[in-house]
C-alpha cells in the first residue's frame, strides 16, 4: 500500500525512486569502512561503518519481509536515540514500509493511542520500560503483531512469550537480526529488490504532531517529501557552506521522534555521509558535546538558553579573578554580536580583531567547554528563541542560525544564510519554496514538493490545513522584513486579545523572560483579561546556585519559590523586560510556579512545548490570584 499525494501537481509514481535507505546502501558500496555512526559501550565510543550499518538495515529489512510486511505498513519504534533506532527505521524503509517513531516520555495511553491510531503490526521497543507500556494497552492495539526488545535486561527468558492470546509475539533484537540472516540466505537480493521498486509516493514515516490543543494527529510524509528536503538542505546545502560531508561530525540527543532531529540525524546521515554519534542519555549532553565536539549542532530554544543558563551558573562559582577576566571578554562578545547582527553576519576588521585576542583569552576554553569549538554551522528551530541568547552564542564564535519550517512540511521552509542573517527572523525562503503571508490574517502559507501528503485517517483535519493547489496553512503569524526575511510573531491559537482589543503576541515577551538564565518557563496569561500576567517556572540549577551564594536555605523547588529573595530576583527580571515592551504589553503581576512541568501531568507535551490550556487550568488559582479572583 502507498499513500498517494492528492495534489494536482503531484508527480505520476512511474519510475523507481532514491530514498534514504539506497543512498545508505550507496554509501556501504563506495565507503564500506568509514565510520557512519558512533556509539558508546563501556564508556568507550564504537564506530558503525558504512558497510556495518547496511548490513543491519538489511537483516531488519529481511527480517520484517520474513514477518509478512508489505509496502504501506507501519513500524513502530519506542526507543532513545541509538543506533538501533535508525536500523529499525531504514530497515522498514527499506522494504517500503514507514516508521512511526514514540517518545520515550510518552506514558501508556498515548503509546496505546500511536500504536492503534497508526495500525503499526509492529513495535520496536528500547527495553522492559517501554515493553510493558505496549503490553499493558494490547487490547487498544488490534493490528500489533510483534514486539521486538532491543535491551534484553529483565526481560530475556522470563518474557519471551506470546501475548493477548497468542496475537502478539515478543522477541529479541538479536532473535529477529537471526530471522533476518535466515531469510537473507533463503531469499538473497530480496530487499534489495522491493528497495529498488520505491516509488516517490510512498510512505515514508508518520510523524506526529505535538498535540497541543487536541489528539496528535500521524503527518504523512513521502519518499517524495524527504528526497525534496534533502535536495534543499544537503544536496545543494540551502544553508551550510559548504553543504554537509563525511568530515561533519553530529551529536545525536532530540527525540528521533521529532521532524528535525530526523533530518539532522538520519536524513543528514544517509545523504551526506556525515558521521552521527549518539548521546548516552539527555542528561550527559554536555559532556558528550565536549567529547565529539560536533561541526553542526541542531538545537531547540530550551537547549540554547539551558547551555546559556549552564555558563551562568559556572561563573557565579568561579574565582574573581576567572570571573572578572570572563566578564570583561563576554562583554567585549556582546558588542561583537551586536556588529555582526547589523552586517547580517559579517565580521568587520574591528570586531575581528577583538575575537581573535578573546579567542586567546576566554573563547577558545569557553567553546571547547560547551563542546562547540569546531561548530562551522548551529541551527536554533522548532520554537522561538530570543535574539539575546543568539547574540551570546555568535559573540563567542559559534556560527548560530535560526530556521523555521514544521512537520507538515518536512521541517523545510525558510533558514538564515551565512552572510545574511537578520537577527529576530527567521531568514529567508529556499530555493524552490514559496512563502507567503496571508494580507488578511497575517497567516504563513508554504508551498513546495516537501509539504505533507495530508494527516493518516483524517481527511477532514487536512482539508483545513491543506489548499487544492498546494498551499500549506501553517498556523503561524508572520510578516516580512525588508521584503525578504520572515518574521513569525506567534501562533494564530495562541495570540491574546486584551478586553481593551489590543491583539498581543505571548510567545515573544515569553521568549524575553526565558532569555534570563533563572526562568525557565513562562505562560502569559491575559485573553480577555484588563492587563496581562505571567506563569514562571523557575530554572532550578542557577536559582538554586544563586540561593546558595545568598546563604538562603530550602528543601524543594516550592520552598524556593516561595522565598521572598527569589520573588525579588524573578520581579527584577520582569521588570527588566517590561522596559522594553510598550505598556500594553507589559506583565502587570506574576506567580512562581510551585513545581516543574511534566509531561505526564498533561502539562507538555512530548517535544517540551507548554499545553497553555492544561497550564492555565491546573494552576488557576495562581491565575485568579493575579486578577484578585476577577473574570473581567
């Protein structure tokens, strides 16, 4: 089965298509040794070569043909980032099936919802964790047929079985890698022929939205969409310069799950042979960027403003000496940042100059630090970011640029380009993109070969988002600047309109606040409201190392918020912002959010991204508090 696109424009599936399983096996044909992927066992990182990892595509491929999957099919993978996970998802791209990647985060009910709204047949699953949330909703899962557990702690021997009466299988990886070499023997070239008969309307993968108003709903992306990204983003390097090679070396550690980190991961990978070491865990990111020192590093804005936050906390415990000599070199950074955010990039003799000898003096041991001192290109997207934590990074010498695009089209739409960066957009359209804002709404619409072929079983809910002639409704507001470069201002959902009728954007006085490295979280509240407020979440790791110098003592997160040192501190930061903002868009009051957001509480979801109305909600007293328990 293949998910056509129903375009008029569409292409005519006719002739055999590349997709990023071929041009892997191209790569294992013409560099069989050189290192594809890195991993770490027993504190030493192991290389993949090229010819290592087609040959795992191949048994997993030989493996699922052996279980009776087709083309059209979807294959689920519940796993942190490693190696296995791009196996699994090559593997069934392979023989024409599509992937359907989990969140680790995601408790039971969502994975019962993924697994039965998808109809995968079967799930790939990191270890007894993740295995037991799939057994425990089986009865939601008719179509699953087979769980295979990668990590085989606490669950070989004692669950090798067959559940729900005998419909669903469990496995080991190793025992399916076996089946695979099994039917490689018995059917040599079998997958190496259904990979040669890809046509450009295939399904790829299914990427699911966020859900951030309602269900997630599985986008459907096409051999089609990925090979047009590639060619935009590696093939003729739409934003890297030069374009991305087997010298690139790349850190692995944002779900797979997600649209970008797949393109810098995997896509990235399959298409320029770049090398992918995957991180041990979130937790060892900083460390694991010192070992790799990685020369193109995708983050999102939380990631940015946590390092930025980290370097904070580092220097407030340094010595005086460390900490003046730092100070005076960050300063000197701030003025390079601001020179190169008004020449879009570009160095001036001057601003040269004083890199260099702050290279010498603090730059070189402050990147090597945060695992960025051979970053030739650092992409901040999938949220808003604030110019301030930028212009931190493109002071110390990290090449930083923003780009914008969305599950529903491939994650490609606009990116800022070396030598015209305009600090506060999001760059500029690719070659090959049309971008345009709607006059009346101010709405973004993109259209080009990367947009989705639509959302799985939704037909209605792709009607809405998708023109007859191709148009993607984005969701997002933005205007041009300089008739060039696209600046987005919010999500239409989520722009406030005041009982005064002035239309705020929240996303951009949150972004303010987040730039300070003792908030972590910010909800402006005030639809419908006289003034507008504010939810903060606080950074824990520098709040807590500010308390400490302030010799101010405290048991648990509420406790410290409800320090009324740290409500200076916060207001001191709120205060700082609203100078900045005109009045009507200033936060009037705010409360401290007595705990950190999770998202099994239904206060995020999977990608970290604020459930406003699930927020609102659960602390609602914090919000009747800040408008004296008024509605008005």
């Amino acid at each position: 089965m293949t998910v056509l696109d129903k375009r008029p424009d569409a292409p005519t599936p006719t002739a055999a298509s590349a997709s990023p399983a071929t041009r892997i096996r191209e790569h294992a044909r013409t560099r069989p040794d050189a290192v594809a992927l890195r991993d770490k066992h027993l504190g030493v990182w192991r290389p993949w070569t090229w010819a290592h990892y087609w040959d795992q595509v191949q048994l997993v491929g030989h493996a699922l043909l052996a279980r009776g999957v087709r083309p059209g099919d979807r294959v689920a993978i519940h796993s942190e980032n490693r190696p296995e996970w791009l196996v699994a998802d090559m593997g069934a791209l392979a023989v024409r099936a599509a992937s359907v990647g989990l969140y680790p985060t995601n408790p039971a009910a969502e994975v019962g919802y993924l697994l039965a709204d998808s109809g995968a047949t079967i799930l790939v699953a990191e270890d007894q964790e993740q295995v037991d949330k799939a057994l425990e909703v089986l009865d939601e899962c008719p179509d699953l047929r087979t769980i295979v557990y990668v990590e085989p702690r606490g669950l070989r021997g004692r669950y090798d079985a067959t559940y729900a009466g005998g419909r669903v299988e469990l496995v080991s990886w190793e025992a399916l890698l076996a089946e695979g070499a099994r039917h490689r023997e018995d059917h040599p070239g079998a997958v190496d022929a259904v990979a040669d008969a890809t046509q450009p309307d295939d399904l790829a993968t299914l990427i699911y939205t966020s859900g951030t108003t309602g269900p997630p709903k599985g986008a459907m992306l096409t051999v089609a969409n990925v090979e047009f990204a590639i060619k935009i983003l590696c093939d003729e390097g739409a934003f890297t310069s030069p374009p991305p090679g087997p010298s690139d070396l790349l850190l692995s550690y944002l779900p797979l799950s997600h649209v970008a980190e797949r393109i810098f991961t995997t896509w990235f990978n399959a298409a320029a042979a770049t090398q992918v070491s995957f991180a041990e865990s979130i937790d060892t990111v900083p460390q694991n960027l010192r070992e790799v020192q990685p020369t193109i590093l995708f983050g999102v804005p939380r990631i940015w403003e946590k390092l930025l936050a980290g370097v904070e906390t580092r220097l407030s415990g340094a010595s005086w000496f460390k900490r003046s000599v730092t100070r005076f070199w960050l300063a000197r950074a701030r003025g390079i940042a601001e020179t190169l955010a008004a020449t879009g990039g570009r160095h001036t003799a001057a601003t040269r100059l004083t890199y260099t000898l702050g290279w010498f003096f603090c730059y070189r041991a402050l990147t090597e630090r945060l695992g960025m001192r051979r970053v030739r290109h650092a992409t901040s997207g999938a949220a808003p970011i604030a110019p301030e934590v930028l212009k931190f990074f493109m002071g110390i010498g990290v090449p930083m640029h923003e780009a914008y695009g969305m599950t529903e089209n491939t994650a490609v739409a606009t990116a800022a380009k070396p030598g015209r960066i305009k600090l506060g957009t999001v760059g500029e359209a690719h070659e090959g993109i049309e971008v345009k804002v709607d006059e009346r709404t101010g709405e973004i619409l993109t259209r080009h070969p990367s947009v989705f072929a639509g959302y799985w079983g939704r037909p209605e809910a792709t009607a809405e988002v998708l023109e007859p002639d191709g148009w993607l409704h984005t969701g997002d507001v933005g205007e041009w600047v300089d008739g060039t470069h696209l600046r987005i201002t919010d999500r239409m959902k989520d722009i406030i309109i005041t009982a005064g009728g002035k239309n705020i954007s929240p996303s951009q006085i949150e972004n303010e606040l987040k730039a300070s490295p003792y908030v972590k979280e910010a909800l402006v509240v005030g639809d419908g409201r006289k003034y507008l407020t504010a939810l903060i979440g606080i950074e824990l790791d520098t709040v807590g190392d500010w308390a400490q110098r302030q010799r101010l003592g405290y048991s648990t997160l509420r406790d410290l918020t409800e320090k009324q040192e740290v409500q200076d501190l916060v207001r001191s930061v709120v205060d700082d912002v609203n100078t900045r903002l005109a009045s009507v868009e200033q936060v009037k009051q705010f409360r401290l959010l007595p705990k950190e957001l999770d998202h099994e509480d239904g206060e995020l979801t999977a990608t970290q991204k604020l459930k406003r109305a699930a927020v609102v909600a659960t602390f609602s007293d914090l919000v009747d508090q800040m408008y004296d328990g008024s509605k008005s």
